[in-house]
C-alpha cells in the first residue's frame, strides 16, 4: 500500500531534483538509488516524484518537456516555498538531505528552540555552508557541469557565480536565478564587474581589458569572447533584472 508524501520527504526530493542534471533523475541513477533506500520508498517512486516536481518548473514548461502533470497540492506547495524563500527552503532541504544520507538525527525531530541571541556562530556557519552547497549543486548540474561561456567542463575549475553579490542580498544566497557556472577567470571578472552580460546575454567585456597593449592570454580570454552567448541551463535560467543589476554596476 502506498503511503502519502510528507513534506519532511519533499524537502528532500527537491534537493535531489536540484542536484540531479537533466535526463539524471530516474530510477537507474545510483543517488536516486541510494536515497530510495533510505527513505524506504522505491526508486520508482522516487523517479516519479521528480517527475512531478519538473512538471512545475517552468523551464521546462517552456520547452516542452516538463515532468508528470500530476502533482500534488503539497508537491506546488513545497515548489513555491523554494521559488519564494530560497535561502530559508535551501537551508532546510540541505539540513534534511544531510541528515537522510549521514543517518544522523532529522531536523524535523528536534524542537526549535528560540535563541534570545539568535543563531550562534556554528549555527551561522553551519547554515552558510549548507546554502552555499546548496547553491553550487544546483547552479553546476542546471549548467550540466560545463562554463556557460567557455564549455569548460572541469568541475574543480567552474564557479557557482553569485549576479547579485552574497552580501547585498540574503534572501538570493540560494536562489538559482540568481547563479550562472563559469570558469574561475571569468568568475573573477564578473565579480569584479569586468564583464557583464546584455539583454540577450551576449558577454560585454570592460575598456579595462582591451586598452593599450594587453597580453595575447588576456586578449584570447575576453577580447575575443566578446559578443560570445551564454548557454541558458536547462532550468533555472538567469533573472534579467539581476543581470541588468550587475550591468548597472559595471566598470564600461
């Protein structure tokens, strides 16, 4: 006999999902395997609760190519406590997958115990790693783990990039719109505010880095870029008005 999702469940699965690049998230991958086993559902469940949740993503939606149409009231539910509050919902699902897959004690069995001081500085920095893990997974398997300018493919080479910068926004830590996969230069450069992105995602290279007499690797790594189309991830895609945001403040 079936038994009903929890939302304790969901949180979960829309890490997974999160996780999962496109075409992944089924019941032959090992990780759906795997937190199959432990939930003690099947991995066929599991795959079609994925199903589900893809279904509400409008990316996908606009492709053509979303998941199962029927989700439920708690699978939308669940759906727009992330797209509303990133950071807290990451927080929570990051906490949740940990806990299922280190067989630790879950967060939903620990009551919550107001700090009349707030978080403590573990506290803090044990919700900062989970938000940025979270970020990074999500952000590098929407990009299918390849620079949306360069292809490069090298994880240990590719960046999570923040558009609105970590510190300015608390509540877009974890939002994926919010993200773009680039290669460790030109992360550094879009931090910087060297280049940036037009309506149309064209790269848009700063002065700074084609004045004078450059060297031929500077040349050969944003000069020549320049024009160059980002690959949209295939789901997630970057907010516009983030993106004109960072535009607002580049150094042209």
């Amino acid at each position: 006999m079936n038994r009903n999702w929890t939302e304790h469940e969901l949180l979960i699965v829309m890490n997974l999902y999160c996780r999962l690049p496109f075409g992944q998230c089924n019941s032959r991958n090992k990780l759906v395997n795997e937190v199959a086993g432990k939930m003690d559902r099947t991995a066929g469940s599991i795959s079609l609760k994925l199903g589900n949740i893809a279904s509400l993503d409008p990316r996908h939606q606009a492709r053509g190519v979303g998941g199962l149409p029927n989700s439920s009231k708690l699978d939308r539910k669940v759906w727009a406590e992330f797209q509303n509050n990133w950071s807290a919902m990451a927080n929570k699902s990051e906490a949740a997958f940990e806990a299922l897959m280190l067989g630790t004690v879950s967060e939903k069995t620990v009551p919550e115990i107001e700090q009349p001081s707030g978080l403590s500085e573990d506290e803090r920095m044990t919700k900062t790693r989970r938000l940025q893990t979270f970020f990074r997974n999500v952000v590098l398997s929407s990009y299918e783990n390849r620079c949306a300018l360069t292809g490069i493919a090298v994880p240990q080479l590719l960046i999570a990039s923040h558009i609105i910068p970590w510190s300015e926004n608390e509540n877009r830590r974890a939002d994926p719109t919010n993200g773009l996969c680039l290669n460790a230069l030109h992360d550094k450069a879009f931090d910087r505010h060297l280049i940036t992105f037009d309506e149309d995602y064209r790269l848009v290279v700063s002065i700074f880095l084609r004045k004078n007499d450059v060297p031929e690797f500077q040349t050969v790594n944003f000069a020549k870029f320049e024009g160059a189309t980002l690959t949209l991830p295939h789901r997630f895609a970057p907010d516009p008005r983030a993106l004109e945001e960072h535009r607002n403040a580049f150094v042209a």
